[in-house]
C-alpha cells in the first residue's frame, strides 16, 4: 500500500469505529444506562464484530487490543455522544453515511482476513459480515431487545453484496484498492437507497 | 475407522446439524425475523455448540469454517424450512428424531475433543454437553427469550447421561465405534422416553 | 511467590470464585430455572469474566478449564446455594465480601495477565475489569435482564479504580504482593462505602 491508500484505509476506519460507537452509547442512553455501561455498549459495537471474526478464524489477541487508532476513535464516539447527545437527531444524517462507511469498511478487512487465512470465498464474505454486522448483534442483546438486523433492515444484505463485489473486483482488477473502494462503496450507496426507498428485506410469514 | 463407520458418523452429523439448523430458523420465523436473520438462527443454533467448545480449547480456526458438511446440512435445513414451514407441523417427528440423533453425535464428538486435548474425564463431558447444548442457548438469546435447556427439558441430562456413558464405555470396550453407538443410543431413548411420559428436570423451590 | 503469598491468593480465588458461584444460582433460583439451568449459571458466573479474558488474549485452553479450585469452588457454591436457599438472605453479608474480595482478586489477575502479554497500561486494566465484571453480564444475559452493572452500581468502577491502583503501586513499590494487597482491599473498600453510603455511578440525562 502506497501513502494514500493508507491514508484512506485510516480516514475510513476513524469515521467508521466513531460512528458504530455513537450507535452503541445512544442504545446505552436510550436504556438510561450508567456511564459505564455507556462506554461498554460505545466499545462492544464499535469492536464487536471485528473481535468474533478474530476469535472464529484464531487470530489472538484479537485486533482492537493493540489498535490505539481504533480504542481512540471508540473513546471519541463515546464522548462525543454524551456531550452532543441533545444534537444527536441533527446530527443523525452525518452518523448515518459514517456508520455506512464503517459497514463498507469492516466488510472489505473481514473478508480480507478470511481470503489471507486461506478460507473459501464464500467463508470469507460470511467474516466480512460478522465484522459489518456483528457488533450491532451485541449492542442489542445487552440493551435487551432484539437485534435491528434480523428485523427487515437492509444491513446486513449491503455488507453481503458488498463482499461479493469485492471478491469479484479482486479478481477482475489489478492491486485491491480498487475492490475496496467499489465495495465500500456500493454498500454506502446500498444503505442510502434502502433509506431513500425505504426498502425492507421481506419477512417470511408464519405459517406454522 | 474404516469406511462404514465413517459413513455412520457422517449421516448423523448431516442429519443432526440439519435439524439444529431447522429449529434455530423455526424460531426465528416465530419472531418474524427477515431472511437475514433466519439464515443466522439456523447457523448458530446448528454451530454454537461446537464453536464455543473449539475456542474454549484453542481449536482454531473453528471447525465448522472448513467443514462444508455442516455449511451444506445448515443451509439446507435453512432453505428446507422456509419452504416446507406449513408442513412443519406434520414433520415435528422426524425432526424430534433427528435433533436426538445430533444432540447424541455432537456430545460424543465434543466429550472426544476435551479427551484429545488431555482434559480430565468431567471436563471433557462438560465440552461434549457445551458442544450438544449450547447452541440452543445462543439461539433463545438471540430469540429474546430464557434458554429452554435451563426450564425443565431433559436435554442437558440426555446429554450429560450419554457423555458418562461414552466415557465408561470407551474404557470397557475396545474400538471407540461402540461408546459412540452406545453414548447416540442412550441420549435418543432418554429424549423419547421424557418426551413421552412427559419428564421434566425439577426446578428449585424459591424460598429465599 | 513464597508460600504464604501462594496461601492468600487460593483463598481469596476460593471465596471470590464461590461468592461469584452463588450469584450466578441465586439468578437461576429467582427465575425458576431448573438444576442445570443453576449450575450452568454458577459456572458461568463465576469463570465467564476470565474466560472472555482468555479468549481476547488468545490464552487457550482457557484457564478453569485445567484449574481445579475454580470449578471445586464453583460446584460448592452451587451446591451451598441450593441447600441453604432459605438462609441466603441472613448469609448475605457474608456473600458480599466474598464477592467484593472476588472482584478485587479477579480484577488483579485479568490486569497481570495483560501486562504478561505486553498489553499497556489501559488495556490491561480493561482486561482486568472485563476479567472481575464480564461474569455477571453473562449471567444476566441469560437470565434474560439488562445487566445490573450498566444500571447504577458502583461495581466495574470499582474495578477499574483498583486496577489503577494495581498498576500504580506495582511501579512505586517492589513485589507484586504489595500492589495485590492494596488494589484488592481497595475494592472491597470502595464496594462497602458504595453500599453504606448509597452511591450511584450517574446516569446520562436523555436529551435526544
């Protein structure tokens, strides 16, 4: 990797874990949890998914542990939401691309870690999206409800189309910036047209 | 082993992981969860175990992530029960049979693990009943609801029963093929038996 | 360690493990959990801050796993637990300093095990909280309640303060006794003034 294309991976993964941890610490407000367990729910999403990928596939200690780029924009997160927190709905709009680029982002270095490990493509794509998508699953569980993604959000399909992109750019094109930045973007573009038209991933209907 | 042993092992791991997949994807149907996360209730129910039971030892890369056995009996108990879901009702039976039959190789297999690994003989009939149980437990969090294993089922006991066995057996009797049977067998009759005279686990009186 | 050092830490590990145990089963008992459901909550209760420890770190095979004082420690208290459920409430004093001596020594070793694998200053003390408070956030995941110490408790602060301590004097003073010695009693103290005195961790006003 060359200046800029660190440059960028850096960028990306600053606004990413920043915004997965404001959507961490505004579940923990909306709970009326403590300021611990506000900087719990902040740290869990921002790192959580990364961290399951880690632990599935062996890669110990897990990332985030030496990754003072990533505990400083999760500390960021949480105390940017704390003091900001009566602006937060003006301010949701920015949240919303930064967390959509942090999906696109956790998305290409997860299924990168699967292909690096030797898994298959379609192991490697799952890793992307447990590292999009998983730290989302326990920010729900430990704010007691059920988790958002499993309940029609076109979240975790844009981080699925987004892997498959990736993967097929790597082998198209030369030098992986180019899938990255493909990826990262059609899941950002994915996430605003799933907002724009507000498009739903279909429920099955019990018929049991 | 040689091949017909081979073969039994791995049709009731096909038809095991097949019906843990069909109860998570069951239960996230009931909660009107989208395809998302139907696809991950069958996943997890059909791998928690074993996942849980590999990072407690250090096994990894988890197994199920090079085990396209069990990614192929999951996506298919996935796919089978959207599709059949009106008939799930009539096919309860077979599933029951089958999830005994799992619920008996996935102890066996873990109680294998814990022995390989040099655990003593509790422990490793602790990881084969983590490896056979566990993965139902992920699946009721996930679910938002209180593990069933923890009210009353015997399914856990089934478990920790045909764990013993396996042990004892494996001690008696030369050739592992023979614990297994006898460890499968037991766990199945005992999930028939309080199934049909309706048996359950006390629970403790709360008198605090 | 000399012998006496050796004797201070069993026992602290002893009753700190069994304390852990016993909330883990009074959780159970209170939601009407069955005898597995108990069990299974005592242990986790009691091993599951160290083992999300283990597993962050990459320690594996993850450390109750082979040490037989802990799971002694924690069967008695699930044992204790069940046989003297209509005592408990006289017992409960003595079970919060068991506990508060528990999340002292807990707190210590998670902080060591980070500062062994070369982990800074912060992260070690982070493991050392998770290591002292994780178990009960398991613990009320699966009793199906928002964890208690994201809700108010002077607890994981407790932790955190004491690891500071840990660290602290560990740099001023030599032998690691001494830093062990005032980081646990630390906690303990933090713990019973926070209980005399009421002490709250705030809560964030909802302003969104």
């Amino acid at each position: 990797m060359n200046f800029t294309e660190v440059e960028f991976i850096s960028t990306v993964e600053i606004l990413g874990t920043f915004a997965f941890a404001v959507s961490g610490a505004i579940a923990a407000i909306r709970n009326r949890y403590d300021l611990f367990g506000i900087l719990v729910l902040a740290f869990v999403t921002a790192t959580g998914g990364g961290t399951i990928r880690d632990v599935l596939v062996g890669n110990m200690p897990v990332s985030w542990l030496t990754n003072n780029l990533a505990i400083g924009s999760a500390l960021f997160g949480f105390v940017f939401t704390i003091a900001l927190r009566s602006k937060i709905k003006k301010l949701q709009p920015w949240i919303f691309y930064f967390d959509a680029a942090g999906l696109g982002l956790f998305t290409v270095m997860g299924t990168e870690v699967g292909l690096e490990a030797g898994m298959g493509v379609g192991i490697s794509i799952t890793l992307g999206t447990i590292t999009g998508c998983f730290g989302g699953v326990i920010r729900d569980v430990l704010s007691g409800i059920k988790p958002l993604i499993f309940r029609g959000e076109i979240y975790a399909m844009a981080s699925v189309i987004g892997g498959l992109l990736y993967v097929t750019v790597l082998n198209m094109v030369e030098g992986e910036i180019w899938a990255q930045v493909v990826s990262i973007l059609s899941i950002i573009v994915i996430r605003i047209i799933a907002l724009r038209y507000k498009l739903r991933l279909p429920r099955v209907r019990n018929e049991m």
